[in-house]
C-alpha cells in the first residue's frame, strides 16, 4: 500500500486503457503461446486525443502519419502477436495496414460501468 492508502503496483486498479491490447481470454480457453517470428506490436497513442492510437511493427515512429491537432505520438505499449482476440485490436487489420501502409490507426472507447452485486438471498 503507497501513500494516503493509494494501491501501488501490481496491485494497483486498472483503468480502462489499460485493457486496450490485453489477450481476451474466456473461462475454459488458454492463452497461446507467442510463436516464434511473431509482429512485436508498437502502439503509440495521440497526445491531443487519448482514444486515438497508432501501431507500427518496430520502434521507428518515423513510419506514422503526422498526429492530428499538432498533437505528438507518445509511446503507450508493445506487445507480441498470439493469434488471441484482443480488447480494442484487431491483430489481423493492424498487420494488413502495417503492411499496405507502415501504420495502422485505431480508435480506441472503452466504457466502464460500476454496479453494485445484488444481496445474496438467505
């Protein structure tokens, strides 16, 4: 536990944008193992809007277009291809676009809801 009784860490809540690109795994599956020659992802995200993001398949943010509202793209993650759906990615569009265009563009909405669990019936 950090200052002020804040979570730190590990353990520390998520925020929605930290799901973005997570391997979305249902109960009974696995997640698959990263093969070799899999796309290492790059995704960057837009400094003038935070649901906007940019993926290459390396670090040469040279490849991205210019970032619209004289934004800048700011490093968000990197993660590696499984073949696994993905929350907000689609890793089958990002390679075609990476590969047709050095770039693929995303936006990204996750909407969060909080609701309290019914009382359990005695």
């Amino acid at each position: 536990m950090g200052k002020n009784g804040i979570i730190e860490g590990d353990d520390a809540p998520t925020e929605p944008t930290d799901w973005i690109g997570a391997a979305e795994v249902r109960p009974g599956e696995t997640r698959r193992a990263i093969k070799p020659g899999a796309t290492i992802f790059h995704v960057y995200r837009s400094s003038k809007d935070s649901s906007l993001f940019a993926a290459t398949d390396n670090d040469d943010r040279s490849r991205l277009p210019p970032c619209p509202g004289g934004g800048k793209w700011e490093f968000f993650k990197r993660f590696s291809e499984t073949g696994q759906i993905r929350i907000g990615f689609s890793e089958e569009d990002a390679k075609r676009d990476i590969r047709e265009m050095g770039y693929h563009l995303d936006r990204i909405d996750i909407e969060t809801a909080e609701r309290l669990a019914p009382p359990k019936a005695s």
